[in-house]
C-alpha cells in the first residue's frame, strides 16, 4: 500500500435538494467512517438559487444538521454559466467556491470503504476515474472518427494530441483516446483547475467545433472537457498508486440497486451500518429506493439474485436485468 500523502488536502462533492442530499448523508458517514483521521476538509458544495436555479436547490434542514454534525462544510457557490439546465455543470462551477490548494472531488453517489491516506495522489499530475465506457463520441458512419473528434479539440485549445494517446489500443478504437468518467478527480489548484474546466466546457457548449456537429453534449460535456483540463495540467490517465479509488477505497455506485447487485460486499456492509441508526434512516425513508432497499431490507434480497462473478458485461445489460426483475429501483 501506498504511503501517506504528505500533504493536506480537501475533498469535495456537491449536494442540493433532493437525491443528491439523502447520498451526501452516506458520502459524509461512510467517509468519516473510513478516514476518521483525515487532516484536509471535508466540503459540500451548494448551489444558490438564482435566475440559474429558480428553484430553489437549498438542502433540508435536518440533512444539513446531519451532514454538519459529520464534520461537513457546506459552502454556497453561485451557478452563473449552467445550473438546471445542465446539473452536471455544478462539479465546474462549484470549484470557483473552493479554497486554494489541492483537491480531490468525488460525485456525491460515492461510498467510502477504506482511508484515503493509502492513495498515493500526486497533484502535480492530475487524474481521474477510468470507470468508463465507450459513451462519448459516438462517429457517424461515414466520420469524423474519433481521432478527427478529439484533435480538434486539442488543438483548439493549444494542447499536444498525440502525447495523450494510448499506443496500446489500435487506431480509432475508443481507448486510444484519453476520456474519463469524472465520478472523480483532482488537481493541485481548486480555483485554478474549475476556471481552466469552466473555459474548455464553456467554449466546446457554444463555440462547438464542426467536428462535433453530430455528437451529443448533454449530459458527457464534462466528460469531454475533464480530459482536455487534466492533460493541460500535466495529468493523465491513472497509475497503479490509485487504485483503491474505484477499488477497496471507494465505490463510486452511481445507483443504490447497482450498489446491491455489483458491488464489493465491503461497500453494502459500510452502507448498511451507516444508515442503521433512527436519524438517518428518518431522511433515508423519504425516497422509495432508499426505503425499499436500505431500510426495508430489499437490497439483500435483490443482491442475492445477482452473483458477482456472473454479472451482465456491460451496465446497460445489468440495467435490464433489474428491470425485467422488477428491482431498478433509483
């Protein structure tokens, strides 16, 4: 295992109203649980209403008292550039609110199963998850292929193509090309690293290239953009001293019945003691997934149906699967 990082540093995630604050009382428990030692802060990021949220994003008060109690700093920022119109935006923007220094921010659907001290970050060479699959670009028949794709956003942006492929993967097979899931990431620069994010995703949603005349933005503009600040920086796909992110440090779970019939028995096992006492399981039970699966014990049931090692390849088939189980509950 990876030594200590020496140097301090915050994780960050964002929460608001609805689904995203009932996962941030499992992110912030499950990562007091599993780094009661951690130097750096522990920040929830919340967006303000404004003309950009007309609803109100606010949290509840008794998730914010139990996230508070937790240790957790919530911290407003203002979405001036997204917000509903593209959630996925407030992982952009929300750095901007940040204190200098490094980071490292994981999606708010993230359980912690094991201390981060034994991650080996350097934030000199940013990163993020390799979780991923083939979701973005999509090349029509009759091109641009992937490389025409992402050239031309390298080379908009002054940055050098070809020392960010993988010459392990042939030519136009999607892996060649650096694309990251951004469920995490980090950088040496909070503030720094989301004005160089928000530049590339704002410049590629309305000074599109032809490029990409025939390829969806919503919801994979982070997603294009995230490679594009990461190589800028120096950074690059993950080394062997990150593992344990998407590994036996953290689950990036995306959906609580994804999380029953996939994940790492450690991951159910954190979950289930997390939301065992009566003031969480009080908020957990205003959501049917949550409720079914959490607190009416539906996930065992669900997670005995599903043997890991025999899993659909792919997560849209093991979508369908529950489906046809009737047990995709959200």
């Amino acid at each position: 295992m990876t030594p200590a990082t020496p140097q301090p540093f915050n994780v960050f995630c964002v929460v608001q109203r609805g689904r995203l604050e009932q996962e941030a009382v499992l992110f912030a428990l499950s990562f007091r649980a599993a780094n009661p030692d951690f130097r750096g802060r522990l920040l929830m990021a919340e967006p303000v209403q404004n003309d950009k949220w007309p609803q109100s994003p606010r949290i509840s008060d008794p998730v914010r008292d139990l996230l508070t109690g937790a240790g957790a700093e919530i911290i407003p920022f203002e979405s001036r550039h997204f917000g509903q119109s593209y959630p996925h935006g407030n992982k952009i923007e929300a750095l901007a609110a940040l204190p200098p220094g490094p980071f490292v921010f994981f999606d708010t659907d993230t359980i912690f199963t094991g201390p981060l001290s034994g991650v080996g970050f350097d934030f000199a060479r940013p990163s993020a998850s390799m979780r991923r699959s083939a979701t973005w670009p999509e090349p029509p028949l009759y091109g641009p292929g992937y490389t025409r794709i992402w050239k031309r956003l390298y080379d908009d942006f002054g940055l050098d193509f070809e020392s960010s492929l993988d010459r392990t993967k042939r030519d136009e097979y999607w892996e060649r090309y650096l694309y990251f899931n951004a469920g995490w990431f980090f950088g040496a620069d909070a503030p720094a690293f989301g004005e160089r994010f928000l530049n590339y995703a704002h410049r590629i949603r309305w000074n599109t290239p032809p490029e990409l005349a025939c390829q969806a933005l919503d919801p994979w503009l982070d997603q294009i953009a995230l490679p594009l600040v990461i190589h800028s920086f120096g950074g690059g796909r993950p080394g062997p001293d990150l593992a344990g992110l998407d590994g036996d440090v953290s689950c990036h779970y995306r959906w609580l019945a994804l999380l029953y019939a996939r994940e790492s028995a450690a991951a159910v096992e954190m979950l289930e003691r997390i939301a065992a006492p009566a003031e969480v399981r009080a908020i957990l039970a205003g959501r049917e997934a949550q409720r079914l699966l959490i607190c009416e014990g539906q996930g065992r049931a669900l997670r005995a149906r599903f043997a890991r090692d025999g899993l659909p390849p792919t997560e849209a088939l093991l979508r369908d699967a529950l489906r046809d189980s009737g047990l995709w509950l959200r």
